[in-house]
C-alpha cells in the first residue's frame, strides 16, 4: 500500500494535517484515492516552504484572549511571535480545513446563548497575515466540547463534548460558515473509576483516511465507539461492531492513526499507556495489537497522559505525559504496527497538554499550559528521537497547536 502522506496541516494531532475529497468505493482504492493531483501541489509547495504559520489556541486566563499566531523558520526552529490571531472564549483544540481558508476552535463553555451547551467558532484566515476574521459561532448541544476535526472533503466539523460526554456533527456552508448541527449522540455509562469515570466524557474525533468510519474515544466508558460517517448528509451511525474496548480505568483520550491506515493508537489519560490497534478499512474495525506504558521503568510520579501524534513518515509515535512533563518516544514496527519504547524528554515546561510534529518531520513543537511557553525539538530522522533547538516563545496557557504553509 502506498504510504498516505501529510500535508500542511498537523492535525487531529497529525493525522487531521491530510487533505483531499474524491467520491470513494473501495476502502483499499480510498485511502490511495484521496493522493489527488491537488495533493501533490500541496507536496510540491511544502518543499518550497520556508516557514509555517502556527497557531496556539489557549484557555483563556493568565491575560489570554484566544488564538495566537507564531511564524515557525523551517531552517532554523525559531519560533517568532506575531500576537494574537483571533479573539476566542476558551479555544482549547484548533482545527484547519483542508482549503486552508477557515480555522475552527472549540469555545470550551458550559453556557452558549442561554444554553447549557458549549461552541464551536468559525474563523476565516485572511491570506498573507494569517490573521483570523470570526465568521459565526454554532452550540455543540452538550458542555464542555474539548476536541474537533474537520472531515477530509471539508464539508463538516466533528466535535467531542468532554463535560456532556455527547458528540456532534456541524455542517460547513460554502462561506466556511458553520450550519446548526445535523447530528447530535449522547453517550451513557460509566466505567470502573467512580471519581473520573461516573458517566460518559468523549474527549476527542477522528476520521480514517477514507473519510468513511468516525472514533470517538471516551474516557469516561474506557471505549472507542465507531460510527459510520456520511459526509454528504453529516449524519453519524453506529457501526457494527460499535467500539473497541480499552482496558478499565484506563481513560482513552486522544486517538492517531498511521499514514498508511493500517494502525491507530489511543493514549490513555488515566493509566498513562498507549494502546495500539491494526484496522480493517473495510468494516471500520479495530483490533488490539498492544498496550505500552508512556513511563520509564520504574516511575511512581503523579502524572497523566494527553497528546499522542505519529510521525509524517510513520516511523515513530510520540506521546505527552503531564506530571513528568515529558514526550514519551516509541519506533514502530511497520509490519505489525506494535511499538517499541526508545525513552522520553522532558519538554522545557510544566504540563504538555499538546504537542505538534510539523508537517516535515523536522520538529516537535510542544504546549506547556502551565509554564506558558512553547518549547521547540528538533526531530533525528533516523531515530525519532527528540533535542532542543533552544528556540521558545511565550504565550498564557497554551493548549492546543496547528500549522500550515505560510503564503496559503
């Protein structure tokens, strides 16, 4: 199988960088399919790039007012500032549409118009500034959204609410604006830990790169539910079989498949590990190959898991410890998909809630919400293996990164 390749986009973490949107068959024929003519210009303009635009979304406290925006020297690492972007509520995970014309973020509310219900906001992204013009905001129907991706064709968002444990599909109009939801799915149940797991709390969305199965990993049911996905329609139904179960009490947060579509992985909040899953395309079924620890030998810290990215070649899998503070490094099998640890480095800061592997592979830039910095990496290719470039810059509770060419 031909390996899927990234574009300028560090998505879904990584994953949601891919571009693309060609009407599908076969699953084998999609994955294939989607690397379109378009795609290869996008290929063609990366290497041509000097620069990506990088954006920081944040919580809005400590003097934060939103999304940020930062110019990342391909050459070098630097990392420049360039102010704030656009002015947000809260916009914790970030999402750009495969047009490079639009940028999405999560208002992680509990009250939107009266409602209980947080938000998505739609922002169009003025060509050269990279600076972002708020077109409209729409309710997630549940608290809390925390997670959002946009679909490959670019003709919807999907967003995970954390607080209402419910998920949702936001249709996107010609404009970039977004349309009320089309589909809403509340989850139930609990699992094992009554203090973090008492009900449903759907903590991230992701597509495969067919653009045909939906993942929602919940943390609060220690489940990865699958749904089918009509794009045409935005409308989400659950698949046969529904999820792949992840082992109680381990709290499934963020989930990354592998540019070929044969692997995923889920990191694991709660019990700090990663689990890893071989993936039939054609059933939008998951399989448990593995499930590897994010810690050395030995740790007893205090910490939890957030963001788990692969690599754009699809050699290595990184994921963040909080506590540790550090990104756990693992080389990947390529004929089984399993992992194999290679160490962690600490990551210059206090609480990496999320990282970014930008789309050359060259650097890991990771989000330090505690410490308010960005701390940049560069990336041995031959390894995966992680080495400061000394290049930081200062931003109040980072949280979430994204990045594109700049010039698009």
């Amino acid at each position: 199988m031909t390996i899927y390749p990234t574009a300028f986009i560090v998505a879904c973490c990584l994953a949601a960088a891919i571009t693309g949107g060609v009407t599908r068959t076969h699953p084998e024929a999609s994955a294939k399919g989607v690397t379109s003519a378009k795609k290869r210009a996008a290929r063609l303009h990366l290497q041509d790039a000097r620069e990506l635009l990088v954006y920081a979304g944040t919580y809005t406290q400590r003097g934060s007012k939103g999304i940020y925006l930062f110019h990342l020297d391909l050459a070098t690492g630097k990392l420049t500032p360039a102010g704030l972007a656009g002015a947000a509520t809260n916009p914790s995970f970030l999402a750009i549409h495969p047009s490079h014309k639009y940028l999405y973020s999560v208002d992680e509310v509990d009250n939107f118009d009266g409602s209980k219900a947080g938000a998505v906001s739609a922002f169009a992204i003025e060509p050269g500034t990279g600076k972002l013009l708020l077109l409209n905001r729409q309710s997630t129907r549940g608290v809390g959204p925390c997670h959002l991706t946009v679909d490959k064709a670019g003709k919807n968002v999907l967003a995970a609410n954390y607080g209402g444990g419910s998920i949702c599909v936001l249709p996107i109009k010609p404009d970039g604006k977004l349309a009320p939801a089309s589909c809403f799915i509340q989850h139930e149940g609990s699992s094992v830990n009554k203090s973090r797991q008492e009900g449903p709390h759907a903590h991230s969305m992701n597509l495969d790169l067919a653009n045909r199965f939906a993942f929602a990993a919940d943390l609060g049911l220690d489940k990865v539910f699958v749904y089918r996905f009509d794009g045409k329609n935005g409308k989400l139904m659950p698949n046969d079989p529904p999820f792949a179960a992840i082992s109680p009490g381990s709290g499934p947060r963020h989930f990354a498949f592998h540019p070929s579509g044969k692997f995923a992985y889920v990191i694991n909040e709660m019990a700090s590990t990663i689990t890893a899953f071989s993936y039939n395309p054609a059933k939008g079924e998951l399989t448990t190959l593995q499930t590897i620890s994010t810690l050395p030998s030995g740790y007893r810290g205090n910490t939890t898991c957030a963001e788990i990215v692969v690599h754009p070649s699809g050699k290595f899998v990184y994921g963040s410890n909080r506590g540790r503070d550090s990104i756990a490094m693992y080389l990947v099998d390529q004929s089984t998909g399993k992992l194999s640890w290679l160490g962690d480095t600490k990551t210059g800061g206090k609480t990496p809630r999320n990282f970014a592997v930008d789309p050359t592979g060259a650097y890991l830039l990771a989000a330090n919400q505690d410490s308010d910095n960005i701390v940049v990496f560069r990336i041995d290719p031959s390894i995966g293996k992680l080495s400061p470039t000394g290049h930081k810059a200062s931003v109040p509770m980072p949280v979430c990164i994204r990045m594109m060419a700049a010039g698009r």
